[in-house]
C-alpha cells in the first residue's frame, strides 16, 4: 500500500479511483458533491494558508464541528503541513475546551455554526495561545473559513512541498482527547504509522471497493468514525454525510449507502421503531411481522439452520424483511458497529434479514480498532466482539485484562509519560483497563472494564456492565446504572424508555395524566419488576438485581452524566442520585427484585 501519511491517501485514491463525489454534504437541500481532484486542491490550498497564518511544523489546530467535507479539508491540509489537528466533541463544556486547548496549546479553531462559534469566542481569552477562530457555516459578524483561504495567496507552493515531504509516517498526525468518565481529558497522540496499521489491517475484512457508498454520521472527532472514513476514501469509495442524526432515514433513502458504521444504542431505537409499528399491525399482517421476528431471533452465523427454517427465513426476507432494507436506503450490506455491546438479539435479527451487523471493539488509544467480526458469516460470531486485526497481537493477563500489542499502539498521552507508563509496559503491551476472554477460535468477548467491578459487603464481586446491557435489551429500558458497592445486594437506578411505556400503557388499557403518574404506578412497575426478573435469569444470585428505582429524566452529555461517547460517568451518577440509592438500601423487607416505594420512582 503507498500510503505513508494519512494525507496521502487522497492522491492514492485519484491515481486508481478517480470518484467525481469522494466527499459529498448537503448544501441548501441538494447534494453537493466533491470530486477527489477538488478535495486534493483545497486541501493544498488550505496547507498553503497555515503557512500564510504563520504556524509552524507540530503547531496545533482543532476542529469542531459536525462532519462535513471542510472538516476533511482542514483535515487533511493540517497535516500536509506538518500541524497537529485535535478534534474536539461539539458537546463537551466550555470548562473542557480550555482545558484542551490550553494543554495541546492550539493556535486555531474552525467551528461549524453560530452556537459554537459563540461557546469558543467565550472562552478565547482564557485560551493565550489562540490566534484565530473561524466558522464553516457563513455567519454575520464571525470570520468564515474562507477568509482563512485568503492566507494561501502569495505562499510558494514549494514551501508546502518542502513541509510535506518532511513529514514522516512516525510523526503525531492528531492528538485526540479522551473523555473518560473520571477525571481531566487525556490527549492520546496518534501518528500517521497507528491509523494506517488499523486501515490495511481492517480492509481485507470489509468487501467495499470504489463502486460502493458510505454514510457517515458519528461525530468525526471520534476515533471510530475517523479513521472508517479514512478507509472508505482510501479504498475508493464515496463517502455521503449526513445533515443531522434527525435526518438519517431520509439520507440514507436518498443515498442508498452500502455501509454505514453506529453505536448500538442506534440501532436499537431503529428496532424499536420497527417493532412498534408491527404492534400497530393488525390480523395477519401483525401475525406475519412477529412470527419473521422471531424467527430472526434464532439465526446463528455459525451455525446457520438448513431445510425447513431456511425456506420459512426465505419467505420472510422476502414479506417482511425487505421492507426493513428499503428503510435503509435498500443497498445496505452491513453495519459497522463498536464503543458498547450490541444486543445479541439485535445481531441475530438484523443478520438475519439480510444485514450483517460487524461488531468490533477498540480504543482512542489503538488507534481505534483492535478486533471485529468479519463480514463473511462463518468468521463471524454473535456475541464476540470478533477476532484481531491482521497485525494485532492480543493476550489475556492473569487477572483478565485484554492486552494489545502492535503497530496500532499509541505513541502515548500528550505531556504526561507518568501516564502513559501506567498503560503501557516496558514489553510494549498496553493495558486496556477491559476484562475479556478468548474462546478456542480466537473470538473475544469483553466482559466489563477492570476499575468499575464492585465488590458486595458479602465478598462477592459483580461486573455491572454485562447486567446493564441485559437490562437495555427490553424495549422499555433506556439506560440503567447496576449499583452495590458494599452493599448487601445489588440495586439498579433504571431510566425507562417512556414513549415505549406510554406505547405498552396504551395497548394494556392504561391511561396517565402524566409521566409522572405512569411512572408511580403499581402496574408500570410491575412490568419493570418483571423485565428485571427476566433479565436476573441469566446471572448468579449475587449478580442478580434485588432493587431499583426508576429515574424519569433521560441521563445526557449536556446534563453531566453521560460520556460525548455515550457510556455513564458512575460516579457522578451516584453521587446526583444519592438520596435514591439510599432508599433501595434502607428498606429491610424481602429483597426479591421490587421497585423503590419513592413517590415517582
């Protein structure tokens, strides 16, 4: 492969796939398509005009913003001039912009909209390293990125060239910060070598090529999204963005993409978008939607069932299924998915109706990723977070921790080797803080990360994550946090899905003034009790949940409790719901899984 730096892989992909819409956005309601030769011009221009701004080689700018092909622009033309792009989330506070822009020292700032523009602006002087901040979107009052472009007029193309040819596929190509769910942002450095190891390692899974679409929508500051579109570009295809998460369906019907890559809890909404239009299904037609569902709940890549089923798996495909692709633009052949567990139910279904759902795990610290389940069925085992990339090394340490060796290994945390020593030992294993295993073929699981075990004031540890994700599994859980730590038992604060609550309600003859009275009512309840009874099935005595309470407000970024990558900062949750955890303890009756006696909960 002759890609040696990341911004190479635009040249590479004009010498062999020459795309007339190599990046694609929606621009005043029609698609706006770019062709690699553009693309490869305005990010020279864009080189050209850091040079102009005056940075100099390992300087840092940051970008946020949602995806977009100027995001690739800036991108790209950053690194071609030996700069440092550190993409942040749109989402995070002001108090952890400075925070990362004073630690990288970023010099400037390219922001999509108005909101942005003013959260930065807030913030610019406590920031003394920033020179400049400019918008993508064209706004009164704020310095468009075009006015940027201007600093390229009069540069020599040679000083770019010179800058260019210097820069070597060791060097740092982008610092991503970390969220974490304790603590200040850690800046993982990334060369150019740990993302293109993780693009030739992953493409030989991924039957893509230059005739296919990819739908890009996870925020391009995350290391998954990042370095997928990397791929798609580098292997030919064309990439589309999407206007926003509430325009999927209809972007993904106007594009018809190929492939796409989402978190679970994605997908799952999808699903029970799906299967709540089956209950309003009615006769032969409902019956029909529930007997493909269940069928589809059996599939087994590795085991797929012959004679019979398949003839009954066929039909359905063809009444019921179908339709399921037509939501998705109709080309679809497979999801990409990581950063949390996907239901295995969800895999079966979705596999089973023709597409194959590529559960793969990594972190910001591999570059990201580490393993995934292949498109090919056979090399591909539900419930697995896959098997490693080709060129990964991958052990199980005594006390279960997944180890990672190899070239997709971060070069290590900006400014702080104290930390980086902690993750990374003298051999060169990083220590990834999961817990997992490895069956006789090589497929992983990861059965929770080593700091968030408890141990009950029994003696008995409890990995919550696996019972959360059991939990999650209903259509009428949203979120749900497994507490116990030092305690006689395990609890549960349960955040319910409540439009599929008011969807049951209503189909059980239930009728509420408010939310509130739904949720304080003893046949909701109930049917929580039971869903979390069900779920208890699949765990020992100890793990099993013996109380909750349910938490009206859906947890969130923008509220504290929630990772920019969606995943609950524990301690800040039980810290806000103190007083409810302590009302599931306080009780002293049978601890049989109930719900908490709290008015509302």
């Amino acid at each position: 492969m002759d890609i040696q730096r990341l911004f190479d892989i635009p040249r590479y992909q004009q010498q062999r796939y020459p795309k007339p819409d190599a990046l694609c956005g929606k621009v005043n309601g029609g698609w706006k398509k770019h062709p690699i030769e553009e693309v490869i011009a305005t990010m020279d221009r864009v080189g050209l005009a850091f040079i102009g701004l005056g940075l100099k080689r390992d300087d840092k700018i940051a970008i946020v913003s949602n995806n977009r092909p100027e995001w690739n622009f800036v991108d790209y033309g950053a690194m071609q001039a030996g700069l440092v792009n550190v993409p942040v989330y749109p989402t995070i506070s002001e108090e952890d912009y400075v925070f990362i822009f004073n630690d990288a020292e970023v010099k400037a700032v390219f922001v999509s909209d108005g909101a942005l523009y003013e959260k930065v602006n807030n913030i610019r002087v406590r920031v003394p390293s920033l020179q400049a901040v400019y918008t993508f979107d064209e706004l009164f009052g704020a310095p468009h990125w075009s006015e940027f472009l201007k600093y390229a007029d009069g540069v020599d193309i040679a000083k770019l060239d010179a800058i260019r040819d210097a820069v070597t596929t060791d060097d740092v190509a982008s610092i991503i910060y970390t969220s974490g769910t304790t603590g200040t942002p850690k800046g993982v450095m990334l060369s150019h070598r740990n993302v293109i190891a993780d693009i030739v390692g992953a493409k030989p899974i991924m039957p893509v090529n230059h005739t296919h679409r990819a739908l890009s929508f996870l925020p391009l500051n995350h290391s998954f999204e990042k370095l997928l579109v990397y791929l798609y570009m580098a292997y030919g295809l064309s990439v589309y963005y999407a206007e926003s998460m509430d325009t999927i369906g209809d972007n993904m019907r106007e594009v018809k993409p190929h492939i796409f890559t989402a978190v679970p809890r994605l997908l799952e909404k999808v699903y029970e978008r799906i299967v709540s239009k089956g209950y309003e299904l009615k006769g032969i037609k409902r019956a029909l939607f529930f007997w493909a569902l269940k069928l589809g709940e059996r599939w087994d890549n590795q085991n797929p069932p012959g004679g019979l089923y398949m003839a009954q798996m066929n039909l359905a495909r063809k009444l019921i299924f179908s339709k399921w692709k037509e939501a998705l633009g109709g080309d679809v052949m497979m999801v990409v998915t990581g950063a949390a567990p996907m239901p295995e139910k969800l895999c079966r279904v979705f596999t089973a109706a023709g597409i194959v759902i590529m559960q793969g795990y990594g972190l910001t610290e591999t570059s990201p990723a580490v393993s995934v389940n292949r498109y090919d069925l056979k090399e591909n085992k539900i419930g697995t977070i896959g098997q490693p990339l080709d060129g990964v090394r991958v052990k199980i340490a005594p006390d279960g921790e997944l180890l990672v060796k190899g070239d997709i290994v971060m070069k290590g945390y900006y400014k702080r080797p104290d930390l980086t020593a902690e993750v990374i030992d003298a051999d060169g294993w990083l220590h990834t803080g999961d817990i997992g295993e490895m069956d006789q073929d090589g497929f992983m699981k990861i059965t929770d990360r080593k700091k968030e075990l408890f141990k009950t004031s029994g003696g008995k540890y409890v990995a919550p994550q696996p019972i959360e994700n059991k939990l999650k599994e209903s259509m009428l859980i949203e979120q749900a946090v497994v507490v116990g730590n030092a305690r006689k038992y395990v609890g549960a604060l349960v955040v319910p899905s409540v439009a599929n609550l008011k969807a049951w309600c209503t189909r059980n003859r239930l009728s509420f003034d408010s939310t509130e009275d739904m949720l304080a009512s003893g046949e909701v309840k109930n049917k929580i009790k039971e869903v979390i009874d069900d779920a208890n099935k699949q765990f020992g005595h100890v793990e099993q949940v013996k109380r909750f309470v349910l938490i009206p407000n859906e947890w969130t970024v923008q509220s504290g409790e929630l990772t920019p990558t969606l995943k609950p900062k524990r301690k800040i949750i039980e810290k806000k719901f103190e007083k409810e955890i302590e009302s599931m303890y306080a009780q002293t009756s049978d601890v049989r899984p109930q719900p908490s006696d709290r008015a509302g909960a």
